[in-house]
C-alpha cells in the first residue's frame, strides 16, 4: 500500500477547502468588474470582502477537520488527548 492511499479523506477535504480559499480571491478576471452593485458598492469591493468571510469559514471547516482526525489518530496509538493532558 502506498503512502497516498494512507491519507484519510478529512485531510483532502482540508486541502481542497484551503486551495478554494487562497485561489479563487487570486482569479482577477471573475471579479474585475464594476457592475452588478450591491448596497452602491461596486462588485470588485463586496466581491473581495465575501471572500474575507468565505476564507475564514472554510479555513475553520478545515481546521476542525484535521482536529477530528488528530484526536482519532491519537486516541487510537494511545497517546490520549492533549487538551486534557494539561488540566491535571
């Protein structure tokens, strides 16, 4: 079995979520534009600033993603979790 097949799903998810994040705001061509206008601000500024709101909600879908699959990994080696290892 090769490595790439060991790679759980939650961290394609992860990737994939992240690339969508940092590339699509990078594509000047879908937003170089004026027109439609939304509350009178031209597409190029309320595009932009969805994005800052898209980023960060698939950056943090990303980020319980890995978590979850962390906290699998280590409950299955028997390393237990480390949020509750520093309450003791």
């Amino acid at each position: 079995m090769s490595r790439l097949s060991a790679v759980k799903p939650a961290y394609w998810i992860s990737g994939v979520l992240v690339v969508v994040a940092v590339v699509l705001p990078l594509l000047v061509p879908t937003y170089a534009k004026k027109d439609p206008h939304l509350w009178g601000f031209p597409f190029f500024y309320w595009y932009q600033l969805l994005w800052v709101f898209l980023s960060a909600i698939l950056v943090s879908i990303s980020y319980w993603l890995v978590r979850g699959e962390e906290r699998k990994r280590r409950a299955a080696q028997g390393l237990g979790d480390p949020e509750k290892e520093g309450d003791q």
